[in-house]
C-alpha cells in the first residue's frame, strides 16, 4: 500500500487553463501519478492508462473493486485508433456527433490497453470530455487518460475539487480544482460491440439523441430498476453506489401524491426522532417549508429543465451527509431524456428503498 502523501491543490480557470499548471499536472501523470481532473459530467481521478503501476494506483486511492474496468479518457481520434482494434462506421458517426461529449464507447481492445484497465474484457470504454481542463491535461501528458470518478468507491461522484479532497486527500499526486463540473452525471456507456448497441449507463447523452443517429438503442436490464431480474452487463453497475450515509428513499405519484406522501414520512420519522433532508424541485419546495418541516432542504433545481437537477443531484447527497441527515427523502422524475439517468443514479444511491404510491 503507497504510504501518505501531501495532495497538490492546483486552482485552474476551467475556461483558460493556465499552460504552466497543466504542464505540471501532465508530468505527473507522465510519471505514473494519479491526478483529479474536472470534466464536464463529474471530477475524474485520472493516470497513464498504457502504465499498469500507475492504473493500480487508481484502484488503491479509490478502494475500486479490480472487476470493474475504467473509463479511458482521448483528445484525439489517433489515440482512439491505437486503443482500439476496430472502429465501426457507427462509432465514427457517434463520435462525429458527440466528442467531445459525455458518451462513453465501449469497443473492441488493441493489445496496447493493459488487462488492469479493462478489469480483463476484450473491450476498452473510451470518451473525449468535452472540458477545456481535461483535454488540454491529455494533450499536455501525450498519453490516453484512464479515469473513473475521483470519489472513493461507493459514494457519490464528485462536482467539485472540494468533494475530491474530502474523499483522497493524501492518497493522491493531486488535485486540477476548475470549479464545478457542469453536467453533473457521469457519462452514458453505449456498447458497441453487439448487433443493436447497448446502453449500460445512462448519462449525459439522453437515449433519444442515441436514436437519432443510430435508429435501435437497447437500455441493459441492469440500468433499471434491476428487480431480481438480469445482472448488469456493465461491470460497475452491479455496486452499490452513489450513496450518501443517510438511507435515501425515493418517493413516487404524481408531484400531490409525492409532496403529500413526503410530509408524512418527514413526520414519521421526525417521531422516530431521527434527522430527515427532503430532495425537492423548485415547484414543490413551498410544500416542505411548513410544518411538518425537514431538518434540512434541497432545491435541486427545476422539474421544467432536468439538466439543473442533474447538474446539482451528486453535490445535494453530499450536503446530506455534511449535516448528518439520517434520512433523505428524495422526489422522483420521468424517465426521459436526462431523467434517465437521474433515476438511475437515485435508484442506486437508495439501494432501491423506493415508496410507491
Ligand atoms: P466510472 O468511471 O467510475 O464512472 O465508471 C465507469 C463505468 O464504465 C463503470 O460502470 C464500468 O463498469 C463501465 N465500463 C468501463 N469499461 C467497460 C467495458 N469495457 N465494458 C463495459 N463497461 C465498462
Ligand atoms: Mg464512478
């Protein structure tokens, strides 16, 4: 196990980054450090995917389990052609379409991606950020990216510099701080490698937009509610994840079934004697701030623009545990566009803990 080390905080402008802090950061990673980066979807914790050492470190700082592979981080197309053993016409589409974006590709390896990175598949998960820190950081370091969410295995993704250094600070070389990520969500991971490609994660880029350009797009069972029913094929999907220490409870019906239901169970639990935050949307927010009041209030944003809820979602679990709340009641969302996966990451951090009206 590395020993401790002092984490660099390294404050950049996320629109003009400054050259001489990239070049430091890109040493770093050229010498087979581990360093958190913003991107546009969540902060990434990033190493020299070609350098197995380096990769492990990844999965150390973050207690990953080693079954679940990582998400390999490009600025350019050449690097996509030397990661890869085949480039569909599709992919080229995609990739045409949206990079830099937050799509994630899963295709066939080259022999050039260590098994460390992959967790062992045939097939790598690649992804262009569209965030000025992230790519100018790969350019700078010359070397492909390999990047999961720079937040320790299990919690929810990190929006900020600040939500990294609370989970890794001095298991980390250190951390770029460009100020929030903007999407909030991590990516969506479409599988290519089958007849009709996969959606294993939903993300930034809705499923709609997806069949657009590619007619069929299935959605992996696992990304679902997951009722006993098919594993995931995504490995990551299968933990627990995006979980505050609060238990979340995700409260369905329409928005009167849903506040009504909501203010009964912050008094139930308030009864229990127990510590209760409300998730809510800036249409339902006034039904929370009389009595029964929660201890604590969430206004993730509203329900007319989805991406204001995603973009706040990750930050608001947190401030949750900040105050020690027991119990989070969380509002739910249509599953379209961005609300996929919005529902998907809810569900998960819940733990499927869901009361239907
Ligand atoms: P993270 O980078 O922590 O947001 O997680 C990356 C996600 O991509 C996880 O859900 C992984 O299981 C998934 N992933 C990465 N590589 C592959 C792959 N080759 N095949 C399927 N899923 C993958
Ligand atoms: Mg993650």
């Amino acid at each position: 196990m590395p020993a401790r080390k002092r984490t660099k905080y390294i404050k950049i402008d996320p629109q003009v980054p400054e050259l001489h802090k990239i070049r430091l950061a890109a040493r770093i990673l050229q010498r087979g450090g581990v360093v958190a980066f913003p991107t546009e979807t969540v902060y990434g914790l990033g190493a020299n995917a070609l350098d197995p050492h380096a990769v492990r470190r990844i999965f150390w700082a973050k207690g990953r389990p080693q079954d679940n592979p990582l998400i390999v981080h490009v600025a350019n197309l050449k690097m996509v052609q030397a990661l890869t053993a085949c480039l569909p016409s599709r992919a080229l589409e995609l990739i045409r379409r949206f990079w830099p974006g937050p799509l994630t590709l899963v295709l066939p390896k080259s022999g050039l991606v260590p098994p460390e990175v992959t967790a062992g598949l045939d097939t790598v998960a690649l992804r262009m950020p569209a965030h000025p820190v992230a790519l100018a950081l790969i350019k700078a370091a010359r070397r492909p990216i390999a990047a999961p969410s720079a937040n320790l295995s299990g919690k929810p993704s990190p929006t900020t510099g600040h939500h990294v250094l609370r989970d890794l600070r001095g298991k980390i070389e250190a951390v770029v701080d460009g100020g929030p990520a903007w999407v909030g969500l991590e990516s969506t991971v479409l599988d290519l490698t089958s007849p009709v490609p996969v959606i294993l994660r939903p993300g930034g880029i809705t499923r709609e937009q997806l069949q657009e350009v590619l007619g069929e797009v299935s959605l992996d069972p696992g990304t679902g509610e997951n009722r006993g029913g098919a594993p995931p094929k995504s490995p990551g999907m299968k933990y627990i994840h995006y979980a505050p220490e609060g238990e979340v409870y995700l409260v369905e019906g329409d928005l009167f079934a849903m506040t009504s239901r909501i203010r009964e169970l912050v008094a139930l639990f308030k009864r229990q004697g127990r510590r209760v935050a409300v998730l809510a949307t800036a249409e339902t927010a006034p039904q929370y701030t009389r009595d029964p009041r929660p201890d604590y209030l969430e206004v993730l944003g509203s329900r007319q623009d989805l991406s204001q809820v995603a973009a706040h979602l990750f930050a608001a679990l947190r401030n949750c545990d900040r105050h020690g709340m027991e119990v989070i009641l969380a509002e739910t969302f249509p599953e379209e566009g961005i609300g996929l996966a919005i529902m998907n990451r809810l569900r998960k951090a819940s733990g499927n803990r869901i009361i239907r009206p």
